[in-house]
C-alpha cells in the first residue's frame, strides 16, 4: 500500500461564513490537508494563492463572488483544481464556473459525504507508487 500524501496538498478555502468556514478547515485538517482559510475574497487577491492544490470557494460573497475571484486568479496563471459552492446555483453559474475550470459545483447546505468524495477524487489521497503505475 502506498503512503497516504494529504499533507502534501494544500487547500485554500474561501468563504464569508464564519462558521462554514471553520468547518471546511476543521474537516480538511482532520483529513490531513494543508489548509489556508481566508473569509475575504479580496485578502486572497492581495495576499496571493501560492501552493494552492485546490480552491473550495464559496459563490455569493460580499464584494466580489466567487467566479470573478476564481477569474482573476485564472488571470495570475492560478491552475488549481476548484470546487465551487453555493445555495444560488442556476444554470448561468454552472455556465460560468465550467468556463473558468471549475472541476465540481455543490450546492449549499454542502453534504459533507458528498465534499470529501470530491476533495478525494480531485487530489488523491495516496501517492502513486512504482509499482502501481500502469495498472
């Protein structure tokens, strides 16, 4: 079996909520992840994004939503796989992230089942080993 890598990926989650996001973090590093939280979106603009893995970002947020912050940093060459959420999903949204790289929509209240098979599948929580390559 080969060694588990969580802690070789970093998340950064984005989210107005205080509660929600203090969730997400409590979830991710329980799991293992390395874990960014940031509550405003424009902190990330200026802060930066650097070593992201993978942007969970909620949608509806004061100041700047969700999709015109994933593409401004689409703009700053951020190529990290993103999970968006939101309870104010339509398909003009769905249109939207799909065109900004947008590897999986939830819709809020996010089911957490649902989050951890997702954050599974865009980073796999074991690395591959030599062995198991081409199988």
């Amino acid at each position: 079996m080969s060694p588990r890598c969580n802690d070789c990926y970093t998340v950064l989650v984005v989210d107005d909520d205080p509660a929600v996001l203090a969730t997400y973090r409590r979830l991710l590093t329980r799991a293992g992840y390395n874990t960014v939280a940031q509550a405003d979106p424009r902190k990330v603009l200026t802060h930066g994004h650097d070593g992201a893995d993978l942007l969970l970002i909620d949608y509806k947020m004061p100041g700047i939503d969700g999709l015109t912050l994933l593409a401004e940093l689409r703009q700053r060459d951020c190529t990290a796989r993103c999970i968006l959420v939101s309870a104010y999903l339509n398909d003009d949204v769905r249109n939207q992230a799909r065109h900004l790289g947008v590897d999986r929509v939830l819709d809020k209240p996010v089911d957490i089942c649902a989050l951890r098979r997702v954050i599974q599948e865009l980073l796999p929580r074991e690395a591959a080993s030599p062995a198991n390559v081409g199988r």
